[in-house]
C-alpha cells in the first residue's frame, strides 16, 4: 500500500470529486439561466461603436475585479484610461498598471486563440505559463520565481496552501480530472464550462501552488474555460467581478467549502448566482442601447420625408426628451439642449405650444398635469401588462398602432495586440 503523501492529512478536501446529483433546484436555475442569457447576449446586433464602448467598460471592470482582490487599488476610470493608452501615473503607482497589463495581456493571448480556433488543452505546464505571465516584470520576494512552485508554506489569512512538496502532484492531478470529467455534450457547453471554471477557480486556490500569483492565474483559468464554452468576450470577466464585488463573502464561501471535506456546492450556488445577477445587469445595458436605437429610428420614421425647419425641431426636441428623466414643464423645453435653445432662439411660447400638440397627434410625447414626456414606451414590445400602469391615470392608453415596432464580436481586447 504507497505511502499517504503529505497533503492527504494536511488538506483531505482535495478530493477531486465533485456530486452534481445532490445540487439543489436553485443551482440547476440558476445554471439553466446563465445559459439562456449568455445565448441571448451572443450575437446581439449593436452599433459598432455601442459595442466597443460596453466591451471597454466590461473589460475595465473584469481587469481591476482580477488584480483589486490581490490588493491593487487602481480605479475603473484608471483602468480604462490605461486601456485607451491615457493613463499617467507617477513611478511609485506603475507597477499597479503594470499587474493590469500583464492581465491583458494573457487574456488578448487567450482571445487571439479563440478567434483561430486553436484550444490549447490544460496541463500543469499551461497553468505555470499563465502564472509567468501575470507576475512578469514585478518586483517579487526573492524567494518567488514567476512560473516556478512554491518552494515554501504560502497562504491567505488563516488559510494555508498545500505543502509545496505536493503542488507539482496536485496539478497533474487537477488538470487530468479537469479534462476528463467535464465534458459537454451538444448544447450543455456553457452550463459544463461555468461549473468547470469555478471549480477550476476553487481547486487552484485551495493548492495555491505558486509564492504569487495564485488568485490571478485562477481568474485566467476561468476567463480561459468561460472562452472555450462559448461566452461572449465581454462576458467572460464577470465572475471576477462578482468575486470582487462580493470580497469577503468570497473569502467566507471559500473557507467554508474546505472546512466542509471539500463540498464544492455552497461555493457554486454562490458563483451562479452572482454571475446570473451580473449577466442580467450586462443584457440590461444592451436592451437599453437597442431601445434607443429602435426610439429614434421610429421618430424619424413618423415624420418621414418631412424636412421642414418646425419638422427638425418637433423631431429634435422629442429626442432630447427623451433623454431626460420625468416629465418636463413646457416653459422648459427651450432649455433642453444647445441646439434646441438656438432652434427657439427667436420663436415665441406659441411655438412650443404648437409644437408640442403635434407631437402629442403623433403619439410621440404624453401629456400630464406634470408636463410632457417622450411617449417612449410605444415601442417596447412584450413587457408585462402591470408596466402600463405606470403612467398617469388620467392618461388614456394608447390605441393600437399600425406603426412597425421596431456584434459583441469575439475579438482582441483593446491595446496589446501585437503581444
């Protein structure tokens, strides 16, 4: 009988196994959602532009969740600065941008694989790779080589990483069961690579094999698994995000689980949940982008060919309301914007007034005792009957109209292509 190695009594929780059959209800909605929405969001038509803006902000967000739970106290807008090739910073702060960088890296490399359809498949040595990457060029202990396994007893808080005779043993042993029991069949990919990337996630941060560098590696794992099923780019980051969002229950979630011989279910009902709660926010971010396109494509198709100088002001100035908030008094609708302040530059109130009853004949504002507003919600299609109670009682409910109703491409992060 071979001897026990050392991490059998130190650490009984690397088990290795994972039991989906006793998951509750929950996890299985959750996962079933996840799946749904990341379908929903993949492929969503967007202007390029709107595109590459929600794909910025997500990225910036996904970069600081990866390095802010290892310490790093860069801001979102120092982020995206850093991202757009605009962010100062004194010597003594550099090398925060550079633990970013070296994130963005490895995610623009794992990018760039996806799009030629080259999988690289998991093994101790990609993880070291991945480690190498997000350590390069810091300032490290002198005991700590990036890339190399921990020589020394590492840990966080009261928590402390296998023994380091081990750690080689353990990610051998973590790659072969990562790789043979988490595979999808045909339409479970994303469900398989959420719970693989989670576990991964745990399981690397359980071993912690490296002196730096652990947390940041098992981020890219996920990003790397989340990739491989199909999740939108943009997407792929959200899990750090919730991690961080959510710092010291992740640290409790995680502590738990090893306290619990190696029980992986708790942490996985955390993950899902959060990751749905911070997918619904992304596809509400997009359906309001596509809501306003769908809001101004159908004010210019209401006045049509019509191009007249009171035709461009009515159009404009239900535009512009529509990008206020509540209603607005009538004495204030030359106040809406610059444009529209020049267009009334030498009007009189009459010609609000006529301006505003024909935008009320085309069903375009909606008119209150509180004031006008953009009558937006005639475009929106398929919401529950209780959201029309929202407007005012006195207010008759819009006839039925004849009127029409009317890529988060996977690509190279922005910056560092050429790595």
């Amino acid at each position: 009988m071979p001897a026990l190695r050392k991490y059998e009594n130190s650490h009984p929780w690397l088990t290795f196994s994972l039991d989906l059959r006793r998951a509750p209800p929950r996890v299985w909605i959750t996962l079933g959602e996840a799946q749904s929405k990341w379908r929903h969001l993949a492929g969503v038509p967007l202007k390029p532009e709107t595109a590459d803006e929600l794909h910025r902000v997500y990225l910036a967000r996904g970069l600081l969740a990866t390095t802010a739970i290892e310490g790093n106290t860069l801001t979102e807008r120092e982020v995206r600065d850093l991202i757009d090739g605009k962010l100062k910073l004194p010597p003594s702060r550099q090398y925060l941008a550079d633990e970013i960088d070296n994130v963005l890296a490895a995610c623009n490399g794992m990018l760039r694989d996806a799009k030629r359809g080259h999988r690289i498949p998991l093994s101790a040595k990609l993880i070291k790779e991945f480690d190498s990457l997000v350590l390069r060029g810091l300032n490290l202990d002198r005991e700590i080589v990036p890339g190399e396994i921990r020589k020394h007893s590492v840990g966080v808080g009261s928590y402390r990483g296998a023994p380091a005779e081990d750690c080689d043993y353990l990610l051998d042993r973590l790659c072969e069961w990562l790789n043979s029991e988490f595979k999808a069949t045909q339409g479970d990919e994303i469900v398989v690579g959420l719970i693989k990337s989670i576990v991964a996630h745990v399981y690397l941060a359980w071993i912690h094999p490296f002196g730096d560098g652990n947390g940041r590696t098992a981020r890219l794992l996920e990003f790397k698994f989340l990739l491989e099923a199909g999740v939108p780019s943009a997407a792929a980051h959200l899990l750090s995000n919730h991690y961080n969002l959510t710092r010291s229950e992740y640290y409790r979630q995680l502590d738990r689980t090893s306290k619990s011989n190696g029980d992986l279910l708790p942490f996985i009902e955390y993950a899902v949940v959060g990751f749905v709660d911070q997918i619904r926010e992304q596809i509400e971010k997009v359906q309001a982008q596509q809501f306003a396109v769908a809001w101004i494509n159908y004010v210019h198709e209401k006045f049509g060919s019509q191009k007249s100088p009171s035709d461009r002001r009515q159009r404009d100035v239900v535009l512009a309301m529509a990008t206020r908030e509540g209603f607005i008094k009538a004495s204030d609708i030359k106040q809406l914007d610059a444009q529209i302040a020049a267009q009334y530059a030498n009007k009189t109130p009459k010609t609000v007034s006529r301006d505003l009853n024909r935008l009320k004949k085309l069903r375009l504002v909606e008119v209150t005792a509180e004031g006008y507003r953009a009558n937006t919600r005639i475009t929106r299609a398929f919401l529950p009957v209780s959201i029309g109670n929202s407007t005012s009682q006195d207010q008759p409910a819009p006839e039925p109209s004849s009127e029409s109703k009317p890529q988060l491409e996977l690509g190279l992060f922005p910056g560092q292509e050429t790595r």
